[in-house]
C-alpha cells in the first residue's frame, strides 16, 4: 500500500531523488561517525529498495554531510573507501546512485557553504548533471536539517520518522515515511 503521496506532477523517469546517507540507507551510530567500511551497515532492505525505485528516478544523489573529517576522526580517503564499496554493492543487487556528494565541515565554518541545511550539495549535482531540476527532485532524510535543505532548494521533502514530524517543523515537511523501504514501495503503483 502506498505510504507517502507522490508530487502532483510525478511522471516517472523526469524526477531526481537526492538522499540523505546515515539513517537512511545505513545504520547510525549513536554519538560517533561511521569511520570505515567495517562500520557501515545498510539497513535491512535498503540495497533491494534502491534496485527497486532504479528505473524511476533521472537521477539518484546522496547528499551527506561527515564534518568527522574535519575533526579529524577520519579522513577523505576513509569515507571515499566507504563510498566505493558502498557503490559495489549497491550496483550488484542491480541498483545504482549517480553521485555522492559529501560536506567535511563543521557548522561554525562552513566556508564553503555546503553542509546541509545549505543547498551547496544540491548545486554541485546540478552543475555535474545539468538536466536536475530541483521543482522536479525529491529530497529524502531523517533530519529536520535534510528537510530545510530539501525546501531551501524548492525540492518536494519526504521526512523519514515513525510517528509524523514534530509540529514545529510540518511546514517544511511535504510527506513523511517510515524509511526508505517503505518509500519505495510506495512506487509499486508504477
Ligand atoms: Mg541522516
């Protein structure tokens, strides 16, 4: 059964799905950063989700912000180790993401104006994949700050949350799911 209400213009295979990484595709780990592959674990029917919604979407990015490089509890190369095997396994269940976009830095010093809610990630893709239209792209996470990001783009904003989002942060939410699984089957009808 679908779970989320789709934008009222969705046509399939026209839209961009920019994700969040950590508590949506993998596991969080409480109080600290996921610092190598040994530490990432995808969520249970995450990699089968993305094969799943693959064909529908132009284009999947992930936008994900690891300040942990900038406080020096890993290093780029760490999170682009990740990201490669991450990719791998992804591609061999069949699915696939088009780009990863990462923010290093730290809020305070953001210079670069890229971690989220910053829309600096979301110009990044649409620089390397000029065809993203960001009325036509969909952003998915499990913070409040993916959903500022979302709308601070013009994005229609999809809140990963068990019980609905807080009240004081409904306006920046368009619809909201139980996670990525569920987002995806949500497409079934397509
Ligand atoms: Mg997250």
């Amino acid at each position: 059964m679908a779970e989320i209400q789709f934008p009222r213009d969705w046509v399939q295979g026209e839209w961009t799905l920019f994700s969040d990484r950590d508590g949506v595709l993998n596991y969080l780990i409480t109080g600290d950063y996921i610092k190598s592959w040994e530490e990432f674990h995808f969520l249970p029917g995450a990699k089968e989700a993305l094969a799943k919604i693959n064909p529908l979407f132009k284009r999947i990015i992930i936008a994900t912000n690891q300040r942990g490089i900038k406080r020096g509890v890993m290093t780029a190369e760490d999170l682009e180790d990740i990201h490669q095997k991450m990719l791998e396994e992804i591609e061999e269940e069949g699915g696939r993401i088009d780009g990863i976009y990462y923010c290093a830095n730290h809020p305070e010093n953001d210079l670069e104006n890229c971690r989220k809610p910053a829309i600096g990630m979301a110009l990044q893709a649409q620089r390397d994949f000029p065809e993203i239209d960001f009325s036509k792209s969909i952003m998915l996470g499990d913070n409040i700050s993916d959903m500022e990001f979302g709308r601070n783009a013009g994005m229609y904003t999809v809140f990963i949350c068990q019980d609905g989002p807080p009240a004081a942060h409904a306006h920046l939410v368009d619809d909201h799911c139980q996670g990525f699984v569920a987002f995806a089957e949500s497409f079934g009808s397509f």
